[in-house]
C-alpha cells in the first residue's frame, strides 16, 4: 500500500497577517528566529492581567517602560526611582501608537494568525512563522541591552527562514519595510501572497498552492526543467479529465495532454533557473495543485505502475490538519486517475518523474510511505 501525506495548510478566512520589526535596525531579528519568539521594545513592561483590561493603566506602563530606556534602567540620573505612578494614564496621540501596538502583541494576534519579520538591507531574509501559543504573561526574558527590565514576548514557530527579500514582489515589499512596530496587514489578493513564501502547500477557498523544488538543478540547463513541465502538464490534465468523468483508457500520456490540459486552470506557474530551483504553481482550483504534487510525489518513488499493476489504492493523509475533507477527496481522484490509465501511460509517467527526481531531485512536500 502508499501512503501520501500532502502536507497541505488550511488557511481559514479567520487567519491574520502580521508584520513585527525586529527593533531599531532590525538589531532583534537574530534573537527573533533563534529563539523562537516576537516581541515590543518596552523593557519593563510589568503588565498583569487587570492592566490589560485598562488602556490607562496600559498607558502608563508604556510611558514608564520609554523613562526607563531614556535613562537606561529604572533610576533617573538623580538616583530617584522610575515609578509607575509617576505617570499619567491619559491618552495623547505619541502613547496612542505604542498602545495599538501592545494590544496587537497582548490581545489581537491569535495562535496560527502569520507573522511576518523582515531583517535589515536589501538583501536581508524575512522570516515567516505563525503565533505558537496563546499569550502567557509569564512568557518574560532579560535581552541585551535592556538587562535590567523583563521582555514580554509571544512564541512563534518559524515557518520559513531562508526567504530573500529581494524575492519578494515590490508591491509586498512597500508592507515591511515601515514602522509601526507591529502591524496587521489587511488580507486581499496582493497581501495573501505572503503565504506564498511561508507554506510549501496551502487551501484556502477556491485556490490551491504548492511549491515543487529542484534542490539539484545547477541553473545552466533549461532543457533540464522540459521533462518536469511535461509531468506537470500530465498531472493538470488528469485532474480536469477525472474530475470531469471522463475515460482514459487506451490514451498515452501525450493524448490525455493533448485533449484534456487547459492552462486556464492555472493561476501562476512561476519557473526559477536559479541554482537550486524552484516552481511555484497556483491554480483556480482548491485541489488542483495539492493533486499536482500528489502524482510528482507518486511518480518519483516509482509507484503509480506499481498500484496499477497491484490494483492497489492509494491512501491520502494530511499531517497539517485533524480535518481530512481534502485528503479523502483527493484519495477519490487520484485513484480514479490510477484506475483509469493504462499501465504503459502509468509506467511513462513514473518514468519522467523517476528521471526528474535523479537528474534535478525533484520533489513535492507531498511525503510518499509504501507498506508491504
């Protein structure tokens, strides 16, 4: 028997889109990724809980935690004590933007909401993670240079650390490089790209993204990515063809193309020649590109002849997620597809993918297990 997992996020229409600084000159952005967490430039920043539930207290916090790193610790130049109360709890319009900030950071950003940190430069990586836990005041550290106050910080785990900023379109860039310090980007279909650099596969309503790598290509050979394409092609007009009722059998794969691939179906096909490359494929569809990686991941292990021969069928998981919608609908297309082409047309197609995966390592996040 195979087993595929597809890896795949579901990204819900609840999901929240975060931009977090990482300091003045991006001077946390180490510290940010090493230790897995995202946080405010406010040492001192001693919140309990009934603070929370008060933006005049909220307040002076901040303005006690800005004395403090004016004066570099919690004594003025004169030796008196930098205490809470001498601080007003009124709002005024400097205060009003470190308390939004502070809210995002306490209040509004969720466990799974996406954040997104960018480093320094031109050419710095950007990070891209997801809220890890629900906030826990206890959730506190000492960070160089603010040795003397505690850091209030929210975990993260990091999704993707070794993006480019350069990578990035233009029109997302104008996103990150600006304060505010934390900062929520509304979601729409420029700024719903930013998944696209921190998942290797995704759902969300009516799209489909996955990314197919070629960790071997060495960016001199085009011709290289000829026979990866072709799979792609087949893969794309197996699904419009199955999920159309329609029959296979005693077609090759060049006749399924042929008859059956519409690039109307795609989105975005979008090709690297960089050493290592990269695919990025988005289609109109919520499956489409999870059953693309699906048959890139059968076809380089060598196992659609094999279950076609054994009339064996393929089961589907998804590690990302508790809810396998997706992945029982995609077991029912992909063995249709299977059960309807011949075992010459199955046999081609392990072929290319077996001979991709050795000459540019070709591969899905789509995780193939055979089982005796």
């Amino acid at each position: 028997m195979s087993t595929v997992d597809i890896n795949t996020t579901i990204i819900p229409a609840s999901k929240r889109i975060w931009i977090v600084q990482p300091g003045k000159n991006r001077k946390f952005f180490d510290d940010f990724e090493q230790e897995r967490r995202v946080y405010l430039e406010f040492p001192g920043l001693d919140l309990a809980q009934r603070d929370l539930e008060d933006d005049g207290l909220v307040r002076q916090h901040i303005r006690r935690s800005v004395s403090m790193v004016s004066h570099k610790g919690p004594v003025r130049d004169d030796g008196t004590t930098i205490n809470l109360a001498d601080f007003p709890q009124s709002p005024d319009t400097a205060t009003a933007i470190f308390l939004r900030t502070v809210r995002h950071l306490t209040s509004n950003m969720a466990v799974g909401d996406l954040v997104v940190v960018p480093g320094f430069g031109a050419y710095s990586r950007v990070l891209f993670g997801e809220i890890a836990a629900p906030l826990r005041l206890e959730d506190r550290a000492r960070i160089p240079p603010y040795l003397w106050g505690d850091i209030l910080f929210r975990r993260v785990n990091w999704l993707s650390t070794n993006r480019f900023k350069q990578e990035l379109p233009l029109d997302l860039v104008k996103y990150i490089g600006k304060p505010p310090a934390i900062a929520e980007v509304a979601r729409n279909a420029l700024t719903e790209r930013f998944f696209e650099y921190a998942y290797g596969s995704f759902v969300k309503e009516g799209q489909s993204w996955s990314t197919i790598t070629a960790p071997t290509y060495r960016g001199n050979d085009p011709s290289a990515i000829s026979q990866p394409t072709r799979l792609i092609e087949f893969a794309v007009a197996a699904y419009r063809a199955t999920g159309g009722g329609q029959d296979l059998s005693g077609l090759t794969m060049d006749e399924i193309i042929e008859r059956y691939y519409d690039p109307r179906d795609i989105e975005h096909f979008g090709l690297s020649f960089n050493s290592p490359g990269r695919l990025d494929f988005k289609a109109r569809d919520s499956k489409l590109a999870i059953f693309v990686s699906v048959v890139i991941a059968l076809a380089g292990s060598g196992m659609l002849s094999g279950c076609k021969a054994s009339s064996t069928p393929v089961q589907i998981t998804n590690s990302k997620t508790a809810d396998q919608t997706i992945s029982v609908e995609m077991q029912q297309q992909i063995n249709l597809m299977v059960n309807g082409i011949d075992q010459p047309t199955a046999a081609k197609v392990d072929h290319i993918g077996q001979e991709s995966k050795e000459k540019i390592g070709l591969k899905t996040v789509a995780q193939v297990d055979k089982t005796e």
